[in-house]
C-alpha cells in the first residue's frame, strides 16, 4: 500500500475539523446556510494554517448531492471525487508556475462551460499573489461578472501583493496562527492514531518549531517517526532541529540571574562547542528570559492559569519550574535584562563576531551590580552633600560635574534674559553683579526672625533636598556660597563661571530653587546671584572675598570679554622687567 504522508492523511474534511480557525468557518456555514454565498472568497495567512483545506472543503460543500450545506456528505460521487483531487468540477491552480497572462485566458475559455456533476464549477488558485499584473488585468472583467456557475478561490500568504481592484471583489478571510495549546492537542490525537508515544514536553517542543503552522508540526512529528527509537522526548525534538535544550536553557537563565558570570561563559560555551549558532542560542535565552518575565509578572493576576497557558508554550512541568525560577526576582529587574538581550538580537545575527558580541552580553547581564543608576547617583550626591561642609564641596567639583551629565537640562547654556540687565547697550559684563540681577519675588518679605539663626545651616538641608529632586542643579550650587539674606532675599555668591549662572538662572530652575527654600525656611524666599572670584568658607564675610585679577578692567581685555562673551578666570603671570 502506498504510503500517505501525515499533513495529507489527517487533512480536514469537514469544517468542524479546521483547527483554531472559528471566525472563519462560523461565517461560511452562516453563510450556506442562508444561501449568502459570495462570487469569490480570498483566504490569507501564514503556510500551514489550513487556507488551502478551507478550499476544499468550501467546495465540496458546494457540489455535494445534498448542497449546497455547510455539512458535506463525503459520500456521493462529488464529494469523493473533490477529496482525492480529481473532480472535473474543481480546478486547483498553482499561481507560482501558472503566473502569466496566457493562463489567465486559458481559464476564461473554460468559465462559460458548465460543471459536470454538481451544481458550481470552482476555481482555487494558489498563491494568487505571484500572478503577474497583466494577468490579474485580464482576471478582473471575469472575477467581478461571473457566470452564476463559477465560484473563485483564492489562496495567498501574501495578501498585500495583490491588487486592491482583485481585493475589492472578494470576500476576504484572514487565517490565524495556531496556539500551541490546540497544537499540542492536535499532535497527541494524531499520535495516538499513528500509535506513536510522545511526551507531552517534546509536544511543545514541536510546537514551538512549527511557529503557529499544523502542516510544518505534522512533518516535524513524521521525521521524528523515523528517527526517534521508542519514545520521542524533548532532548530527541532539539537534537533533530539543532534548537537549545529547554534544561541548558534554565541553567544558563539561573547562572545569570544569580549573577555567576564565568558559570553562565561555561555554559553558552558548551553549545557552541558542539556547533550551535549564536542568534540560536540569543533567541532561546530571550524565549526563557520572557517566559520568566511572564510567569513572575502574572503571579497575581485572576486568570493566571488561562493566561499562562496561552502565553507560555511550555508543558505544566515546565511552568512549576518556570515559577520558582522567577519568585525571587522583581518584573523591573527581569525587564532590563529582557530589554538588553533584545537590542543586541539585530547586532549579533549580522556581525562577523557574534560569539564575542554573545559572551558580551552574558558578561554585562551577569555583572549588572556594578552598573550605577540615577537613583546610585543621587544617593552618591546626598551622602556627598551631608558629610562635607562647603568647602569640602568645592574640592569635589570635579566629581559634580561628571554627575551633571547625566541630566540633560545641565548641558542647556542660554545667555541671560535681556529683562535681568541693568542696561540695554553698554558692554556686558561677565556675570552680572547682584546689585543687576535680582531675585524680583512677588511675594512678601519674610518678617525678622523667620529665618533660622545659621544660613549655612540651612544651605546644607537645602543641597539635600535639591539634590534628590534635580542633582544637576545641586553639584552647580556646591561650587556657591550664599552670603546672607534681607528681606526675604538670598544672596549666593557663584564662582567666575559662565555655565553656573546660565543653568541657574533659567526660569525653571530659579522657580525649583525659590520653591524648596521657601519650604526648608517656612517664609518666601527668592535667590539672586553674584560673582565672587573664590568662594568665602562657611562663615566667611562677603567683604573678605578675593579681588578680581589685577588688570581685569583694562579696556583691552574688556573689548574681549564683550566680543566673545568670555569670563575671566585668572590673568596670566608677567615677570617683572
């Protein structure tokens, strides 16, 4: 006896056993039912999801002796004829090698003519979308006027390759993947006929192969027929299709969450060794990296189980051990680490050393405690901000600029509103003094007591608070000294740089500032700033700062500081003749 490949053997016959395709099949029995039957049908969807059964069996239900009926005898001369393939009445066409526009008229010639022995004459055409244009011209006249005998069926994976003037002539139908769960059930009835044993994980395992097509799981579950010796189990589905072990993907996903960066290089060697590719082993680390992140995010949630049975495509053993792999771990945690295998993917399937750019990865996801967040940096400034006193503060502004550049807003250098100037012509100054740039609060001036006895004592509370709402602006004002307050009026004294009193002064900034030491002091206080060419120690009066450097009101360096809008830092040391 002739053997019968599988996908063949247990192809649907009926509608009832078109798997996980309800929208579909729901509507063409409503639709035989009531006699509401279309002149053309277009089917689309991925390989294997059962468009070119669906055909089939939409025409035997056509042609049936008893039709048409959404119920098929499978009996009559019809039907038996239509399930073997050689029905005169049903015309199946192969759109790939039947493309041209010379098929196209050989099948108008043959519409006018009536069918045999039922009651339509139906044409399937396969793969509609690799017809040529000039083909689907000649199509369009026919498809849109047909005879009241001829039906049209058309089959693609590609339906955005066909014209829209053939789409809008169709009633169109769009076939989903298959779930693992219906697969799976799929493939142990089959394997119970076929009287095969089968564990229920390499089921998955065929499943996930298959990627939502029955067809390509039936001819993986064949091959595995003839080459498996007794009972097919997981390790023989993975050593069949090169695919990665599910338990050396748990243990790779362990070493990386428990941080053991040479363990988790030890085992992404081992596969390599024996010949596995790296965008192989990347997509099976993401495959368990998401189930983990999946499991562990749903632990709560109502339809927990339903949901992880449709998420996870994994057996209930697998998923019991998939929830004790992600209890101990936060959904933040496991999605950074998702997050960072997945930007690499593109990277590592197109570079020339993609093992080097694999075991980058493992290293960086297995030694992630020494990456430092903002929040790490914001903890660093206040414990910086609380130990030191202002001077000590100046000596770490090498520090506080590294921490500046994490937020964005430091880098923004603007010149001072023209509003702030004392004049509108005269040259500008380097910095404006504070008798020229004022705080101009509308509130009211605190009344004499409010404030507390030591300003510096409040600075240092002030610097706290600050930096855990904005450090940027917090590293700026440890290089300041404020030098008193009258009248609800700060006055903080800023080194001779231009990029301080830029940052500071921007609107935002002076509102963020004005606001927590209104709320530190209890009373409204706004800030103004002048320059001080060194910061005063803490305690230090304003009048004990140091001059501006000798020759600094010279014209000619004046001329320059206005053309270039410089600042002046030192003078530069001249012998004396």
């Amino acid at each position: 006896m002739t053997y019968i490949a599988l996908a063949r053997k247990y192809r649907p016959q009926r509608f009832d056993d078109l798997l996980g395709q309800p929208h579909v099949t729901q509507t063409l029995t409503k639709a035989l039912e009531s006699q509401r039957i279309g002149q053309a049908y277009l089917f689309t969807g991925q390989r294997g999801v059962g468009k070119t059964s669906a055909a089939r069996i939409l025409a035997k239900c056509l042609n049936c002796a008893h039709g048409p009926t959404p119920t098929p005898c499978d009996t009559c001369p019809s039907c038996t004829q239509i399930a073997q393939g050689r029905s005169l009445d049903v015309v199946e066409i192969d759109g790939a090698s039947n493309r041209g526009i010379d098929e196209i008229r050989q099948l108008r010639e043959t519409v006018p003519y009536s069918p045999t022995t039922g009651a339509f004459r139906v044409y399937i055409i396969d793969e509609v979308h690799m017809l040529t244009t000039e083909a689907f011209n000649a199509l369009l006249k026919t498809l849109e006027e047909p005879p009241a005998h001829v039906k049209f069926i058309f089959a693609t994976t590609a339906a955005n390759k066909v014209p829209p003037t053939i789409l809008s002539r169709c009633q169109r139908f769009d076939f989903r993947r298959i779930e693992s769960g219906l697969m799976v059930d799929a493939l142990r009835r089959l394997a119970a006929a076929e009287q095969l044993t089968v564990e229920d994980a390499a089921l998955y395992a065929v499943a996930r192969a298959a990627d939502g097509s029955l067809r390509d799981a039936e001819v993986v579950l064949e091959q595995l027929a003839s080459f498996a010796d007794g009972t097919i189990t997981e390790p023989t589905v993975t050593a069949l299709l090169g695919a990665v072990e599910s338990d050396a993907l748990v243990r790779w996903t362990q070493a990386i969450l428990d941080r053991q960066a040479p363990q988790a290089l030890a085992l992404v060697l081992e596969p390599l060794e024996r010949g596995k590719d790296e965008v192989q082993l990347l997509t099976g680390l993401l495959r368990q990296l998401r189930n983990v992140l999946l499991v562990r995010t749903l632990a709560d949630a109502p339809a927990r189980d339903m949901l992880l049975s449709r998420l996870v495509d994994e057996a209930p053993e697998r998923l019991q051990q998939l929830q004790v792999q992600a209890a101990p771990w936060s959904v933040q945690e496991l999605l950074v680490l998702l997050q960072m295998a997945t930007s690499v993917y593109e990277l590592i399937r197109r570079s020339p050393v993609a093992q080097t750019l694999l075991e980058l990865l493992v290293i960086k996801l297995a030694t992630r405690d020494a990456w430092q967040s903002l929040d790490e940096l914001a903890r660093r400034l206040e414990h910086l901000s609380t130990r030191h006193d202002a001077g000590e503060a100046i000596a770490s502004t090498s520090t506080a600029s590294h921490l500046t550049a994490v937020e964005p807003t430091a880098r923004l250098i603007t010149r001072p509103p023209e509003s702030q100037t004392a004049t509108t012509n005269p040259a500008p100054s380097p910095l404006p003094s504070a008798e020229s740039v004022g705080g101009s609060s509308s509130v009211a001036a605190p009344a004499a007591g409010q404030l507390p006895g030591s300003v510096h004592a409040v600075w240092t509370t002030f610097l706290e608070r600050l930096g855990s709402q904005k450090m940027s602006l917090a590293a700026y004002l440890m290089d300041a000294q404020p030098l008193g307050c009258e009248q609800g009026l700060l006055t903080v004294g800023l080194p001779g740089y231009a990029l301080h009193y830029e940052v500071l002064s921007l609107p935002d900034n002076r509102r963020l500032i004005d606001r927590l030491l209104t709320e530190l002091s209890g009373t409204s206080i706004s800030v103004q700033y002048t320059t001080v060419q060194t910061v005063p120690a803490p305690g230090a009066d304003a009048a004990t700062t140091a001059p501006r450097p000798p020759g600094s009101d010279s014209p000619v360096i004046q001329d320059i500081v206005n053309l270039f809008n410089a600042t002046i830092v030192d003078r530069p040391q001249t012998s004396s003749p």
